[in-house]
C-alpha cells in the first residue's frame, strides 16, 4: 500500500520509508500544497494511497466517511523527521496489517511513554 503524506510531514519521510512502503507520495509531489483536505482526501480515494498525518482532520473525516482511504494519523506533536519515520519504520507490521486487513478506518500511531 502507498502512503501520501500530508503537508504537515516532512516530503523527506517519503524517500526515508521507500523501502517499506514503495509508490509512496507527499502532497507537494501530487500538487496538493496548500489544497483543502477533501481535495487532498480524493486524490487518495482515486490513486489508492493511505493519508498520513499529524494532526485530526483526516482522522475525523474518516470517521465520517469511512475508508477508503485509510489514514494513519501520527499521534507525535512536534517532532523531528527522523522520529517520525522511526515510529512508521518500528511498527510497520502494524501498519501493513491495517493497510490490508480488517474494517479499520483510522491508525493512531504515538511514541509510548
């Protein structure tokens, strides 16, 4: 499954998880800079991406509308590019097996405590 990060993650994370997660995208490759989220959303219904993000807006339209898309919502606050594709790299069977499997609509990923 790909992945289209949104603008709120680094365009970096993209080539930091290629191995994982090939055809993956960010926003700003698709030419959905600053694009509202429903267009954002579209893109990936019709191209057949997950949405990851890091703040709740996607994660409530999923509740709303369902999937697909699905989204992982990264749960991180501020934090630095190497962390979050830490946290996206140590719990990729746990991403893998919500990208494929069961009636999910939204992933919360956060650093444990």
């Amino acid at each position: 499954m790909k992945l289209l990060f949104d603008e709120n993650l680094s365009p970096r994370l993209v080539l930091a998880i290629a191995d994982l997660f090939p055809g993956s995208r960010h926003v700003e490759d698709c030419g959905l800079l600053s694009e509202p989220d429903q267009q954002v959303w579209r893109y990936a219904l019709e191209n057949g991406f997950a949405i990851v993000a890091k703040d709740s807006d996607f994660a409530g339209m999923s509740r709303l509308l369902g999937s697909p898309p699905k989204v992982i919502w990264l749960r991180v606050g501020n934090c630095t590019t190497s962390r979050a594709e830490f946290l996206i790299s140590n719990l990729r069977s746990r991403v893998q097996d919500f990208l494929t499997r069961g009636a999910e609509h939204c992933l919360v990923l956060k650093h444990p405590r």
